[in-house]
C-alpha cells in the first residue's frame, strides 16, 4: 500500500506542478496606467537624443496613440 500512496503522490505532485507552471494564479497582476501618468511621461527621439517631449502634447492637438512599455532589469 505504502508503494501506491507514493506512487499517486507523484503523480499528483507531477500535475499540480504542470498546472501551475501553464497558468499565472501566483503571478502578481500588472496595473494599468493612468491617463495622468501617461501624459506626464518624457518621450525621448531615437535618433536625437537630445530632443525630448512629453507625451501629453502628441494628443493635445489630434489624437495619437501611445503604449508604454516596461522592460524587466
């Protein structure tokens, strides 16, 4: 019996550990931003460095979309 008992323990054990490494229930979820954190934020050119704007006056005028992204490290 001892035999059986290990054996499902590994098995379930095996499951569990697929279920968990397939889905994001212990991740912690990201927020969304705000509209005044967006328009706050300094967008820099990629070919002036020196040129910088705030992301507010892309749509002061006309509309304009813009997704920040933020990397890890």
């Amino acid at each position: 019996m001892g035999m059986w008992s290990l054996g499902i323990g590994a098995v379930g054990a095996a499951l569990a550990g697929i279920f968990l490494a397939n889905t994001d229930m212990c991740l912690p979820k990201g927020e969304n931003a705000t509209l005044e954190h967006l328009e706050d934020a300094d967008l820099r050119s990629t070919t002036d460095d020196s040129k910088v704007i705030k992301a507010k006056s892309l749509w002061e005028k006309n509309g304009a979309v813009v997704m920040a992204v933020r990397r890890p490290g």
